[in-house]
C-alpha cells in the first residue's frame, strides 16, 4: 500500500509551485499526495497521512510566524501518533534550518531549494483551469528591505524549452489561464543572455499554445517595463489587461532609502505611459508604510500618491523589520501603532477607490472564467483584470448550469468595493 504524503503549501504562489515539483518527484516514487490546502483545514486532514510535508515562507515576519506554527502543530500530531514524518522545505528551512535542528527535533527532514529547470511532471495543486508558471528564481534588484537575495542566492533564469514544453503540455489539457511568475519576471534572462528576454519568451509561448487564453503577468519591474512589452501586453487579445507593478512607495527619499534606483517622476511617468494605452486596464501595485524614519509628510505624499493615480488593484504591507537585510539596523523604526494607524487609512481610502473603480463596469458586458459553484444559481468567476487569490471576484446569476473552467459573458446588475454581481448572457 502506498504512503501518503500531505502537502501543506504556505506563502506566495512561487512556493506553489515548488510544491507542485516536490508532490510530482514523490508521485513518480510511488507516494500517495494529499493536498491539505489552507493551513485552517490542515490539522483535519494531516492525520490522514504517513507524511506532512510543510513548504514554508519566511519572507515577513507574519510568514515566519505563520509557517512555525504549522511546524509545531504538525509536531503535536506526530507526538500523538496520528504522522510518522515531518518534512520542512521552503524558504523557513533554507533559511534557519540549524536553528531549526536544534529547537524542533522531530522535524525529520529538511528540503531547500527546488530547480527550476525539473524534469518530473508536476502534481498540480490549483484547479484544472489555471496555472502558475515560474521563469524565474531569486532577485537582481536588493531592495534594502528584501530578504530574497539571502534566501534564494542568486537570481537565476529557467531555460526558454523548459518553459516551452511545460506550455505546450497545459495547451493540451483543461488549463484556460497562466500565470507567469518570478521574484522579478522583466529580469527574465539577465544572466544566460545579459539582456532582458521577457518579451521575446511570452513572444514565443503565446506562438506555441492555442488554446489558452489569458497570459497573466505577475510582478513586472518598474525599472525594466520596457515599451516593447507594453506594446505586446496591449495588442494580444490573449494577454490578460493587467499590469502587476510594485512600486513601494513614492518619496523620493524613502525610494533612495529602500534602494529601489527609481525615483517619483520616473514612477509618475511610467504610469501615464500605462494609461495612455487607453484599453480598459488593471494596475496591481504593492507599497510599504512605516518604513524606517518615515515622516508623517512623507506617508501624506504616499497617501495623495494613491488617491491621484485611483490604482485599480492595491495591495499594503506594514514594514517587517528582518534580519539580514540593510535595513534592519536602520535607525528611527516607526513603532508598531504608527504603522497600523498609516495602514488602516490606506486601506480605507483604497476601499473607496475600489468601489469607484468597479461601478466602471455597471451595465457593462464582461468575460469572465467560472471557477466554482456558489449556491443554486450563483457562480464564483474572475475577469482577466484580477489575478486568483488575491484580487476580487465576480458572482454569477445564471438559470443555466455554467460549467467551471468555462468562460462566458456576463452583464454587471450590481457592484461591489472589490467585487462584482452580474448575470449571465
């Protein structure tokens, strides 16, 4: 009879798919992979397994916090004998591994980093109708505040076939969305061809596949969005409008501190060059508040940043100081309240935002991607302006059964502060 191993994947959507590499080498040994999806609805299902495999993130200080967690949960169920195995991987393992050794004993086995460039099929751990695909591993730009250098090494590309075939197999099956990621996908090639390719590869994979329909791109650097690939994201009706740029912040001297090499005017500039494309368009940002020795006058700037610009996606971080980094020894650390105060006014004003962007859309006819059956009636969808899991959603109305992983049109009757009610044409 075969083992079963759980799999239990914490963090980003890299680490996703790392787990996706690890549940194939060990479907191709024979092992019986059980997803345990959230960290909420593990505990349940890991005493159905030999094997808990934890695939951790130590990005942030929540992560850690998060991923340790799991760990010592996962312990109590080994002391209880409902797991004979605990592995730890991921960036928890790369990273404090024989601090781990040392403190947590029973944890059996520790994995690091995964190649890029696998040859084993991978046990897919999203729906049938989307996937993530990683070109690319760690990260050239050394932000002060990153701690990715020092987990990941250096920044390394995966080769242009391995990409390819992993394409043409999810042309052949039910996949309808793919999602290109990395730490930083516009440095795609720095380091086989001392130049970026990202252009020419999504070039290339759209050449290859046919049936899939949206191209996402995720995580596109303010510093190499080139003219190029704006020009391609806006003329292939198979890439999704949406342009996924974390910026940060905007003072010129908080950008100069976090060692982004960009600063407020060529940020603004770089954005009106994104709205003049004119297509109804998403921008997904990311930006930081509290960071060390930001002023009241500069979070403001941050503030009047955001209501200017209206983005149409945002997401927020309260700064995590961690070890490693430039700066962790900064001097003037914004306490803890300061930063949940700046937080929860971003937050608020992004909300209103939000809802103003989405009554854009009010009476308006959208392709959506059903993902899931909600109730008699209602469906869950998405639009190619918001990437899976993180941004909002679309609730269906439809007398009509809508099959999940379809695409159909829908009329918007009602909108949300980030989500959208429609019917179905």
């Amino acid at each position: 009879m075969a083992k079963k191993v759980g799999i239990l994947s914490l963090g980003c959507a890299r680490n996703l798919v790392d787990s996706e590499v690890i549940s194939g080498v060990l479907k191709e040994k024979n092992y019986e992979i059980l997803d345990l999806g959230s960290f909420e609805n593990s505990l349940e299902q890991a005493g159905e397994v030999d094997i808990a495999l934890v695939n951790t993130c130590a990005f942030i200080k929540e992560a850690k916090e998060e991923s340790i967690r799991s760990i010592l949960d996962l312990i109590e169920l080994k002391k209880e004998g409902k797991l004979k195995k605990i592995i730890v991987a991921g960036c928890l393992s790369q990273r404090y591994k024989d601090e781990l050794l040392r403190q947590l004993p029973e944890i059996d086995a520790f994995l690091g980093i995964v190649s890029l460039n696998h040859s084993s099929k991978r046990f897919r751990l999203t729906p049938a109708h989307y996937a993530y695909v990683k070109i690319c591993e760690g990260c050239i730009n050394h932000c002060s505040f990153c701690t990715i250098p020092s987990i990941k090494t250096k920044f390394r590309s995966r080769i242009r076939e391995s990409i390819i075939s992993e394409i043409r197999d999810l042309d052949k099956g039910p996949c309808r969305e793919v999602n290109i990621i990395g730490q930083d996908i516009t440095a795609y090639g720095w380091d086989l061809y001392r130049e970026s390719r990202l252009t020419v590869l999504i070039e290339e994979l759209l050449e290859n596949s046919s049936k899939i329909d949206w191209f996402r791109l995720l995580y596109l650097s303010p510093l190499r969005l080139s003219d190029g690939l704006l020009r391609l994201i806006a003329n292939h009706n198979r890439i999704a409008k949406y342009i996924d740029l974390p910026l940060q912040h905007i003072n010129d001297r908080i950008l100069k501190s976090m060692q982004r090499n960009i600063d407020s005017a060529q940020i603004r500039k770089l954005i009106g060059k994104i709205r003049r494309i004119s297509l109804p368009l998403a921008i997904r940002t990311t930006l930081i508040v509290g960071f060390p020795g930001e002023t009241e006058k500069e979070f403001n700037e941050l503030l009047e940043f955001v209501k200017e610009v209206k983005f149409e996606r945002l997401g927020l971080f309260m700064y995590s100081s961690e070890e490693g980094t430039k700066a962790f020894g900064f001097p003037a650390q914004v306490p803890q309240k300061i930063k949940e105060e700046r937080y929860n006014i971003i937050m608020s004003c992004q909300q209103d935002i939000a809802r103003e962007v989405n009554e854009r859309w009010q009476d308006k006819v959208l392709k959506v991607l059903i993902e899931a059956r909600q109730e008699d009636g209602v469906y869950l969808g998405r639009t190619q302006y918001d990437a899976p899991e993180v941004d909002g959603s679309v609730f269906v109305k439809s007398v009509k059964e809508l099959p999940v992983g379809n695409f159909i049109d829908a009329r918007v009757i009602d909108t949300l502060a980030y989500d959208l009610v429609a019917q179905a044409v």
